[in-house]
C-alpha cells in the first residue's frame, strides 16, 4: 500500500484495523480474479449495475447486502476529512497506475466495508455482540456526528441516524473481535528485545547484478559522508523507501541490518548491509534508552497483534464470496 492509499484508509472512524486486511475486489460477479481454489461457503447475493439508488444493492459479501445509501456514508467520512484538509482537488490528482486519488479512495472504502461486513458475520457465529451500554455509545457517537452534519449534505450522503448508528455499531463489533483475536498476544517483551535504535535509512532494492548494486552503494556512502548536506535530505533523493526513519530493534527481521547498526556510532554512517530485499545506509540518531526501548516494544507488539488478527481474518474472508458493482468500480 503506497503512502495514498494509507492516508485514503485512516478517515474518521476509530477502527483500530488495517483496511487493508482485503485484497481484490470483484465487480458484480461470483469470484472472478479470486483464488479458484478457495473454498466459497456462502455465495453473494446480486448486485445491481447501472445508475444507482439509495437502496440499490452495491455491495454484497455473502448474502448480507450494502446498500449505495451505506456506501455513500462510508465514502463520506473518507472524502469530508480530506478536503478539509487538502481542498477538494485532491481528490483529481493522478496517483500513479492511470488512477486518481479519488479512485483510490474509493477502492479503499470498498475495501474497508467489505473488512467490516466479513468480521461482523464471523462476530454473530462466534456469539460476539454489543452489550447495552456499547450500542449506547455508538448511538451517542451516531448523533455527535450527525450533528456536525449540515441537513443538505447528510441528505445527499446518507447521513442518518439509523444508517450512521448501525456503522458505529458494526465498528465497535469489529474492535471487539480485533480485541477477542488478540488479546492473548504478550503486552511486554524481554529487555534483549526492546534494546532500540532510532536510525535514518536509504535502501535500495536488490535488482541486477548484486556485486555491481554494492559498488554502488560504497560510492553514494562516500558521496555522502563528504557531502555538506544532511543524510536526510540525501536519504529523501536516494532511497526507494519514502519512510527514511524508523526504529530498529533486535525483533527486526533484518539481521545484517540491526547488528550493523548496533556497531555504528551515533550520528555516523553504517557501512553498506546487505539483505534479502537489497542494499541499506543506516544513520544513527539515538541509541537504546528507556523512552525509546518503549517506543520500540509498542511497534512489536501492535506488528504482532496485527499479524495475528491479518491471518484470522484471512480465514474468515475465504467464507465469503463478494460482488461490487461495475457502477462503483467504474467511476
């Protein structure tokens, strides 16, 4: 997932998952682009094509139907919060693959509703349901939020309290279920595991020949440390990564990466390491220190609690035929 899609997947709803758990979406239709061998328990119900209406069905994972009224509240958080804060031609920028941000932004949506309508189905066979004071909660969050809302624009957006209660509500059995899959997962780690380093990175992805890409490498390191500019800046020019900073620790999967980095000076360069993914630079900011140490436990444990439930719901999505329609996909 490129850095637009991320910021088109965290608009106003609190769900505490990824929207992007689902992969693939399928236009009005029975599976097509999906794993043939997968196994499909409950079939979608049709969805309607052409121009549509409130209540036309524009969605459908197994035979629980979202209707275009629903779709639209969804997208409606999305697209408020984003023109608010970067005007609404943002929506018409190009974000590569012949694309425009807003076409993300719907595939996104789609994404993260289909997400929501697979976990709720598994929360009501797993008997996981809203206690009274929780559908409470939605409902007071419900009409919070419809009242920010001027009457126009939640008529056109279906912005109502039946519509938006039932979201809020399905969102907190989605959080529970992310809480019921999870909660067993360690809260703390070892102080072997937590020994963290704050670090500036440019990494270049393994592609040709391997001894070539690492000459490479050792020039733009000695282009860089006689450079008067900061690694950082050099870091955004060079790197195939945009994130440059990051947190590395002994839970890293880049071994090479972490034990040269624990032999580099603060505020020094890293010689060149080679992974599996390609070559990395590595500039020390900060060393182990408590703050940091859990800074860095907080990261593991959140990556752990988000792998497990990733593959939880995995299981559960292969139960499930979808079907978007062409209308939704098409725009």
């Amino acid at each position: 997932m490129n850095n637009n899609q991320k910021k088109m997947a965290r608009f106003a709803l609190s769900l505490l998952l990824s929207a992007s758990v689902f992969t693939g979406l399928t236009s009005c239709g029975s599976g097509e682009g999906k794993d043939q061998e997968a196994v499909k328990l409950e079939d979608a119900v049709s969805v309607d094509s052409g121009a549509l209406k409130n209540d036309s069905c524009a969605i459908a994972v197994g035979d629980t139907p979202v209707t275009y009224e629903e779709y639209k509240a969804y997208y409606y958080f999305m697209e408020n919060q984003y023109t608010e804060l970067l005007g609404e031609e943002v929506f018409r920028r190009p974000a590569g693959k012949d694309k425009t941000i807003g076409q993300e932004a719907i595939e996104e949506v789609l994404r993260l509703i289909i997400q929501v309508k697979v976990i709720c189905k598994e929360a009501e066979k797993q008997g996981v349901v809203l206690e009274a004071d929780e559908k409470e909660d939605a409902k007071y969050s419900a009409e919070k939020y419809i009242a920010s809302v001027d009457k126009k624009t939640a008529s056109e957006n279906g912005i109502n309290s039946q519509m938006i209660t039932k979201i809020f509500e399905e969102n907190k059995i989605a959080q529970k279920m992310y809480y019921k899959v999870t909660g067993n997962i360690e809260s703390t780690l070892t102080e072997d595991q937590t020994n963290a380093y704050r670090v500036q990175l440019i990494f270049k992805k393994a592609e040709g020949d391997k001894a070539v890409q690492k000459n490479d490498m050792e020039t733009l390191r000695g282009d860089i440390q006689s450079s008067d500019k900061s690694f950082y800046l050099l870091a955004e020019k060079e790197s195939d990564n945009p994130e440059i900073e990051a947190v590395i620790g002994p839970m890293d999967s880049r071994k090479n990466l972490f034990n040269a980095i624990m032999k580099t000076k603060t505020d020094t360069i890293s010689p060149v390491v080679e992974e599996a993914d390609g070559f990395y630079l590595a500039f020390v900011l900060e060393k182990p220190n408590e703050e940091l140490n859990k800074e860095y436990q907080n990261e593991v444990i959140s990556k752990m609690q988000t792998d497990t439930f990733q593959s939880e719901y995995d299981k559960w999505s292969k139960n499930y035929d979808v079907a978007v329609s062409d209308s939704l996909l098409s725009n």
